[in-house]
C-alpha cells in the first residue's frame, strides 16, 4: 500500500498516453459489456420467468401452425380425468388458469410493418396467469367488461402516445380480419418484460372472424398459456398433453415459458456465436493496446527503474509497482466503460428510440457487468506481464547508462 | 514545399518494429471484425439480390408481406397458370432429364407453393425455424442457376426432399439418404443436393407441395405462388390482372422487389455493424494515438534537426500524419485479408421478417471494403493528428537539446 | 591507519561480451579500502573506473575474484539479497541525479525507506532530517524540476544518506555542475564523509573534486597505476563516538527527531 502513492503518479506520468488507453479500454469495453448482454439478457429473462410455473403449448409443427381452441378445454378435463390438478386454480372462485395466447402480428395504424407484440388472450384469466404484469383494478375491470377492449404496455404507450379512451386500430396481415380496438388500460411490470406489446380479448378477433362468410382462422388458439400450480406438475402436464395429442393432425409440444424463450434466442445462434468472438478478438485487441501502452511507458523510464533497482528494490517489487500501475489503468477503462453501459441501460428508454426499435430494452447482467471489469483488470494483469518483466529484467548496469 | 522522404518514415517504423506491427494487429483485428459484419450484411444483400427476378411475380394473399403469413385457395393458382403473359417452361436438357427434373417444357412457369415452418434441430443441439417449401414443377426453373449437386431431384407425392450442402451439414438428418425428422409423422427423406446460384433458396428444404399439404393439413390452399413473366409488358399487365380482377384480388409483387422489401435484417446489421464500427474505430484509434505520441517523443531531436535542416511545419505535420496513415494502412490491409478467410464461414440468420433461418455466405464486396478504407482513413487521420501537432508545435532549439 | 577494511577486492576481473568478442574492462584487480575512507577513481574514459564502482555497489558481478564488503562475499549472494544489501547499506549519487520527477523532493528522499518496515510516520521524519542535513529545508513539497541542478544532487545524496548506510559510492557526482555548486556538493561529501564516517567512493574526471578524497586511485586499461593516500586531514571529531558503537548519524538523526516531535 505504501507504494500507491507512487503507482498513482506514475500513473499520472504520461496523462495524455494513460487516458487514450483508458479510452480506448473503456469503449472497447462499453462495446462489448452491451453487445454480451443482448443476449444474455435473455438468459436472465428465462431464469426469471421459471418462478412463475407457466407452460405453451403450441403445435409440433412450429409457430406457423395454430392450435385450435377446443385444445383449451380438452387440456382442463385431461387435467382432471388423470388426476394430475396441475393447472393452477383462481382462489376466488376456482377458475383454472389457462388461456388461448395467440400471435396477432397486425400492423398499428399507417405503420408499414408489424413493430410489436399483440396478443389474443382471456382478459378474465390472464393477469391471473401473469401476476408479475399489473393493470389497475378499474381497468382490469374495464377490460374483462368490454369486448372490443385492448391494454397496452407502458412503453408502448410512451411510445407512440396512447391513452385510456383512445382508439386502436390494428390491420390483420396473417388473418383476413381488421381489429377496432379502444384502450382501457395500461399495464406495467418488470423492466425486462415486454413492455412494448398489448392484449386484447381472443373472443372478440375469434368471432370477427367468424361472422365473415369464409370463416377462415377462426378457432384457433394460436397457442396455450396454462399456469401451473406447482414446477413439480410441469413434466406431467406437459407429458400427458402431448401424448395425448400426438396421434391426431394437430399434435402438440408443451413447454415451459423458459425453454419457449430459449428457442428463441437459439435462432440467433450464429449472431451469438459472432458476438462471443467480437468479444474475444476485442479483448486481445484490448491486451495488445494495454501492453504496447505500458511498454511505451517502461522504455521511456528505464534508467529510473534502473535507479530504483539500485537503490535496492527488488525484482518482484518492480514486476508488482509496473502491473499495479496497468491494472489500474487498464481496470479504471474497464470500469469507465462498463459504468457507461450500466447508466445507458438505466436511462435506455430515452434511447430506444435512437435504435430504429433494433433494442428496445438493454439490461446489463451483474455478471456480466462483474465480467466486464474483471475482464479488463485482467487484461492489464496480462498486457502489463511483459512489459513490466522487461523493465524489471534490465541489468541495472545497463538500465542506468542508457540515455532516453 | 519540400517535403520529408517517405523512406525515413518507412525507415522508422522498421526500427520501432514492434510497436509498429502490434498496432497494425490492433488495426487488422479491428477491421476484420466489422468488414465480418458487414460482409454478412453485404452477402444478405446479394442473396437477396440474387434470388430477385424483376421479371418474376411472387403472388401473394391480398394482406400479407410474405410468405409466411400468406394463403389463397389452390383454385386461385391453378386459374393464374392459365392466364396470359406467362412465359413457358425451357426444353428440358438431358442432364436435368437425368438428374430428374420434371419436364415443363411448353407448360406454363407458374408454381404454386407452400411454405411450412416448424422448429428442428442443428446439429448442435440448438433450435431454428427451417423453412420446407412444398414445391410445384416449375419450381427449379424459377430459381436462378438451380443445379443438383449430389444425389436426384424429388419425386412429388413420395415424401422425399432435396436440400443445399450447407443445409445438409448444418441439420440433423439432413445428409444424402438420411430421414430429415419434422415430428414423429412428419419425415423426408433426403434424395439430393442442390444449388441455386446463393439465392434464398439455399436456405430451404424442397419437397412436393402435396406433402407439406397433406402432413401440415392445408390441401386446397397454397402459401404463394410464383409465375415469370414472358416479356416486361407482359409483368405489367399480369401485376394489373391479379390485384385487380376479381376472380383474384391478390398481391403480386416482382420478386426482385420482394427481396429488396425483406429487409429487416439487413438494416438490422448494418445498424448493429455501424455501432460496432465506429466505437472499434474510436478505440483502435486512440491506440495509434498513443503509438504516434511515443514515436514523436522518442524523435525530438530528430525533428528538431529536421526543422534545422529548413523542413517546414506542415511538412512535418504531413511527415508524422502519413506515418499515422501508413499504420493504419498496414492494418486494414491485414484486416481485410483476415476477414477474406471469414467469406468462407457460411452464417445462419434468423430472418426478421419471416423468423425463418437464412444461410449467408459472408461475401467481402464493395460495401465491406469501403468501410474497412473508411476505419483506416480514420483511424490514420484522427489518430495521427494530434500528434503530429504536437510534433510541428515543438521549439526548435529545446528539440535539439533535448537527451 | 588501523582502521578495520571496508572493501577488499581480491583478483578481481571483469569482461563483456559483444557478438563473441570477449572485452576486458578490469584484470585481476586487488584493492583495500578502509572504513571512513573517501575515495576517488580517476582515469581517462573506459578505463574501468565506473565498472569498478558498480562492482563495490553490487550492481554488477566480477567475471572472477572476490569482493568482500563489511565482511561480506558480494559474489556469494543472491540476486534478491544483494539488492536488500544494497537497501540496507549502500547510497548512490549519481551525475544526473536521476531524481524521480513525479516525485516531490521529500518523496524522492523517502523511497529507499519504502523498502524498510518504518512506518509511514518515522519514513517521513527521517527523510525531513536528511533533508536538512544536506541544507534543504523547506524544500520538501518541490518537485526535481523546481530544483537548481545543485539542489537536486543534493535530494539525491539525502536520498543516499537516508537509510544511513555504511557505503556511499557516487558516479562523477558534480560532473553536471558549475563550478560553485560543485563545491557546495564535495563539501557536503566531505562532511558525511568526516562527520558521519561513511566511507565514500567516488568516480570523477575532476582533479578539483579528487583533491577532496582522502585517497586517489589511478586506472588505467583495467589496472591501477597509481594509488595517493592524502596526509590525512584534521582527524574527524567524532571518531570517538563512532568507536563507541554508537554511530553518530544516528544520534544525530534522533536527536532531530526529539527536536521536532517537540515543534
């Protein structure tokens, strides 16, 4: 500790060298904690939503592929008839919570492309189902009441501007069918939730579609949302309900809301697999710019090192004063960087709309936060190695004749 | 105004070689992780491109933007075939007639197609939505360059399914002669590789329409269809006919702006490649920074002698600023020869507007390369400026006494 | 002179190498110095004399022979113990001071104590008392390049003095300075060198600067040609407490001590 002081001017030497690496390390580093976090987000998101027992079911043959409605209510008497009672029941009055949660994929007003989530689901049920949402009582109440009702994320409605009252219209791409829908509600939740999507009730598309002539769509489910009443009854249920299936033309796969996620983030496989060697290619990059930094450094004070050496320190204590002094450079970069990140992430919905809708949400993972500065502490450790062994190597003789 | 030799530059960095080739590194990694990037988004691009014929017409359902969300009735297709203006199917050479290619010589090149997504397996264990097209027989003559490679072409109505070599590496039970699992009753067997040219079709697996409709229970509807035009008037008048003939009301669409319109993805990694270039360029840019600081100070008295000698000011700016470049230069070359080996990694994408998997090939053309000049300009210019500046600042008599 | 000898050099011979050739700087050298004796290496340039010094200081090794100091075989001793001999008790003045000039005047004097167990508080006692000592008071907070070059050779002796070492070697200490600085700086050798009974070796070009040596040493190609022991001067006053046991450095360095923890 008594060597601080000095580590700290030395530090301090050469202010223009040691704040272009630290810089240089803090926005490598900011890149490379936010872009690890795309996707590592997801993973915090999947370990989240485990606590909350819910399963999809959804059909065998992919997304493209609905499941009909009648499944709903197959599932709640194969639940019974097996004895299993793992759909979780309402306390109040014993309603099974279980609820179609079918893909809409409409376009918002004169928007040109579908920008976010909306789904049919059983406003009776469904903010039973997913407790971590909340919408007030009266507009929950408002939702369950009216049919032609939707409610919208906080986001979304910062977003584009939407309030209680208000009209919204979505125009069906994948059904021949328009939604009218009027807002009752705006629901809010956890920060890494969607909240840039909207519900509405799965009656109202439903029947819309049946009154046309064609009928074409209708009872379809899209998927099953069922919340379960305890994780142990999850492999069972799903278990029982694709067996049960499995024989008929719509055969299905149940799965918990996690492993739903994770499919997700596995189509992105490759976009992760680049993203881990940006990372890595980053850091050596990271550990070259430290190391030449630092050996800059040593070279232009070899003849001090050289005097230190004789007025009687040690090889270690110089190996340890030139890699203190590049862990701390190379660590307050990292620091600088991943703090950037971190007050980015905190402030982010003032730049989600600066992404094109790209990043509607960056979260940064402690761990990954944590790996961030460990990582560029490490790569001072590394990067300084050599420079350092360099400087403490020199014969003293020699050290003490060269002229800089 | 006489300027400082390119060879004492040149002489310098020879003698400060390590530091010298460590930013280079620096520079090249640099470069060749974003050219990566951008030569996935420009290998979209020209997949995309590739695939896009402006005289063929992918006709869809009158509300969708694609494939996947798309149907109409099989009537509706089997009408179209017969309308005019449609261009008629080549003789059928004796290597396809070998390989298997159904003969449509005369007939109509119009396909009708359905477009089935279900999730399967790499084979590494993870997941992705593949996308099997149900195919017509005009099909292959629809596709640009369309060749099979290995094995035959499938026989409709037998579950048998072709795919590209790439596919077949990356899927489970996608080699030649294996069974592609879907679900329990849902199997292909894999009688053929083909190629088309890097277009979109690559990323899928073909089989006979009336398999996907009987396994997917969608008999009596197709998801699009696909019909080339004989002439560009003739385009015109076909586009007309289906949108607004009531027998139709679809939606036509030129393939080439078909392709151009699924541009989700592209837009999405040329904005994420955008943002990595730019912050790598900052960081990297400082190194060479600091890499020209420490070249100006350990030459002070060089430069002072220089200025002695009657050097002027910007030409030693210029001197230290083309060092910077030269360094910078070096990189990118190096970066851009790097990212080369990348072009041969094929990379899958999940596509934004279909959430289907795309195969890319990484292709290094223009784009990446103007970005990968545009990293080193930069990298040369702003890393190099301000010690250059300081370099020229420098007091002539104090430079030479300098140690 | 009776005085118990501080360094014995016994055949001792040095030569680098450079791309095969073999140079020799010093052969088979053999030299007694004295305790409390300050003495000058003169001789033109290459001569070996600087080669001589590092060699007494432990920075370098012999290539054969023996050097003994205090009792103590340099050769034998490992790479970490000579440099904690060295801490311990060897002070270095060198011709460009070679001040760290991040550090402040007080700071410089204080790093050889880094190396000690003293607590932060005696480190700066100590380093404040050898500053006075060499007449620089009030001169702590500056930093080497606020300093004359005659001040900063002295924070580089205070940085020499401070761990009160038995061996003081110095390499052409006021080659760097005019002529009245240098005066000022011999002086102050001098004083160490009688008042405090440091034996001082000292490698300088200056016929000025080895008149003040108590013993001249002539080198010439590696060998000694000539060996001028001065009539010693006045004998120093406090040789007696010095036989004592009780080095007089140190009682004075305490006795400041007492003084400012009284201020």
């Amino acid at each position: 500790m008594k060597f601080l002081g000095y580590i700290l001017r030395n530090a301090r030497r050469n202010p223009v060298r040691s704040l272009l690496t630290i810089g240089s390390i803090a926005v490598c580093g900011f890149l490379t904690v936010a872009m690890l976090s795309l996707f590592s987000s997801a993973d915090q998101l999947r370990e989240e939503v485990k606590g909350y027992d819910r399963v999809i079911v959804m059909s065998s043959q992919g997304f493209a592929q609905p499941v009909p409605i009648a499944l709903k209510n197959e599932i709640i008497a194969l639940d019974q008839a097996r004895g299993l009672n793992a759909i979780a029941r309402r306390a109040a009055d014993g309603k099974p919570l279980i609820s179609p949660f079918s893909w809409f994929g409409g376009k918002y007003k004169d928007e040109q492309l579908s920008l976010f989530a909306q789904f049919g689901i059983d406003p009776d049920v469904f903010f039973d189902i997913y407790t971590e949402l909340t919408l007030p009582a009266d507009q929950l109440a408002a939702f369950k009441a009216r049919p032609d009702a939707v409610v919208v994320g906080r986001k979304l409605a910062a977003d584009k501007k939407i309030a209680v009252g208000d009209k919204f219209p979505l125009k069906g791409e994948i059904y021949n069918y328009d939604l009218d829908l009027t807002v009752v509600g705006i629901f809010d939740g956890p920060e890494n939730r969607d909240l840039r999507s909207c519900y509405f009730n799965w009656d109202y598309l439903n029947e819309g579609l049946l009154s046309k002539a064609s009928g074409v769509g209708a009872n379809n489910a899209g998927t099953i949302l069922i919340k379960c009443a305890s994780t142990a009854l999850i492999p069972p249920l799903c278990q029982a309900i694709d067996q049960a299936t499995a024989n008929s033309d719509r055969a299905t796969k149940s799965q918990t809301e996690d492993a739903f996620i994770g499919q997700f983030a596995e189509f992105t496989k490759d976009l992760q697999t680049y993203i881990n060697l940006l990372g890595v290619a980053v850091a050596f990059a990271l550990l070259i710019i430290c190391g030449v930094a630092m050996a800059m450094s040593m070279r232009e004070r070899t003849r001090e090192v050289a005097v230190l050496r004789a007025i009687g320190f040690r090889k270690p204590q110089i190996l340890g004063m030139v890699l203190a002094e590049a862990v701390l450079i190379a660590g307050l970069g990292g620091l600088i960087g991943t703090g950037t990140a971190l007050l980015l992430s905190k402030n982010w919905d003032a730049i989600a709309p600066l992404t094109m809708g790209f990043f509607p949400y960056l979260r940064i993972p402690p761990q990954v936060a944590l790996a961030g500065i460990a990582g560029s502490l490490l790569i001072g450790l590394i990067g300084g190695y050599w420079p350092a062994l360099r400087a403490a190597s020199i014969p003293v003789v020699d050290g003490l004749r060269k002229v800089v | 105004m006489a300027l400082v030799p390119l060879r004492y530059n040149l002489r310098n960095l020879a003698v400060r070689w390590p530091t010298t080739l460590l930013t280079v590194l620096v520079v090249a990694i640099v470069v060749a992780c974003t050219c990566v990037l951008f030569g996935l988004v420009d290998g979209l691009e020209h997949s995309n491109a590739i695939s896009g014929d402006p005289q063929t017409l992918v006709v869809l359902g009158k509300r969708a933007d694609n494939e996947t969300s798309s149907y109409f009735d099989v009537d509706k297709a089997q009408t179209i075939a017969t309308l005019d203006g449609i261009a008629t199917g080549p003789p059928r050479t004796d290597a396809q007639a070998a390989a298997g290619w159904p003969d449509v010589e005369g007939r109509p090149l119009a396909a009708g197609e359905i477009v089935h997504i279900p999730i399967m397996t790499r084979t590494d264990g993870s997941r992705v939505n593949l996308t099997i097209r149900g195919v017509d027989a005009a099909s292959p003559y629809l596709r640009p360059d369309f060749q099979i490679v290995a094995g035959r072409y499938l026989r409709p109505g037998t579950r048998e399914c072709i795919l590209s070599p790439g596919m077949s590496r990356r899927f489970t039970g996608a080699q030649l002669g294996s069974e592609l699992v879907v679900t329990d009753k849902e199997t292909y067997r894999v009688v053929g590789l083909f190629t088309a040219g890097g277009s979109v079709a690559e990323s899928e697996v073909w089989t006979g329409r009336d398999d996907v409709a009987a396994a997917t229970n969608r008999t009596g509807s197709v998801s699009s269809m696909r019909i080339r035009a004989a002439s560009p008037d003739a385009a015109v008048a076909l586009i007309d006919t289906l949108s607004n003939d009531n027998r139709f009301v679809l939606k036509p669409i030129r393939e080439s702006k078909y392709y151009a319109d699924q541009n989700l993805t592209a837009l999405f990694l040329t904005f994420l490649g955008s943002l990595i270039a730019v912050l790598l360029t900052i960081g990297a840019l400082f190194a060479a920074a600091n890499t020209m600081f420490a070249a100006v100070k350990s030459r002070t008295r060089e430069i002072g002698t220089l200025r002695a000698l009657g050097f002027s000011r910007p030409a030693i700016l210029f001197s230290f600023l083309l060092e910077a470049i030269l360094i910078t230069t070096l990189g990118g070359l190096l970066g851009a020869l790097l990212s080369l080996i990348a072009s041969r990694w094929s990379f899958g994408i999940s596509d934004f507007n279909t959430f289907t998997e795309r195969m890319i090939q990484i292709r290094i053309g223009l784009v990446p390369l103007a970005v990968a000049i545009a990293m080193t300009l930069a990298m040369g210019i702003f890393g190099g400026l301000f010690p250059a500046i300081r370099a020229v600042r420098l007091d002539v008599i104090k430079a030479l006494r300098e140690l | 002179m009776g005085r118990p000898p501080a360094i014995i050099l016994r055949q001792v011979s040095k030569e680098y190498r450079r791309d095969q050739i073999r140079i020799p700087v010093l052969s088979r050298l053999d030299l007694t110095v004295a305790e409390g004796e300050f003495l000058a290496l003169m001789g033109p340039s290459g001569s070996g004399k600087t080669t001589l010094l590092n060699l007494i200081a432990g920075l370098d090794r012999p290539t054969s022979g023996e050097i003994i100091v205090h009792d103590l075989d340099l050769t034998r001793l490992s790479d970490s113990q000579i440099s904690r001999w060295r801490s311990d008790h060897v002070g270095f003045i060198f011709q460009t001071y070679n001040l760290i000039p991040v550090l402040r005047a007080d700071e410089n004097v204080e790093l050889p104590l880094l190396l000690t167990k003293l607590s932060r508080r005696e480190r700066r006692q100590r380093a404040r008392t050898a500053l006075r000592i060499v007449g620089l008071e009030g001169r702590e907070d500056h930093y080497p390049r606020q300093l004359s070059g005659g001040q900063e050779q002295r924070v580089a002796i205070a940085r020499a003095i401070v761990t009160d070492p038995y061996l003081l070697v110095a390499d052409e200490p006021t080659g760097d300075l005019d002529r009245q600085s240098a005066e000022e700086i011999l002086n102050l050798m001098e004083q160490l060198n009688r008042e405090f009974e440091k034996t001082i070796v000292m490698v300088t070009h200056d016929p000025n600067a080895a008149k003040r040596a108590t013993r001249i040493l002539h080198l010439d190609k590696g060998q000694l040609v000539d060996d001028v022991t001065r009539a010693e001067p006045s004998p120093p006053k406090v040789a007696e407490s010095a036989a004592s046991g009780d080095p007089p450095y140190v009682a004075d360095l305490d006795t400041a001590r007492r003084q400012e923890a009284r201020l």
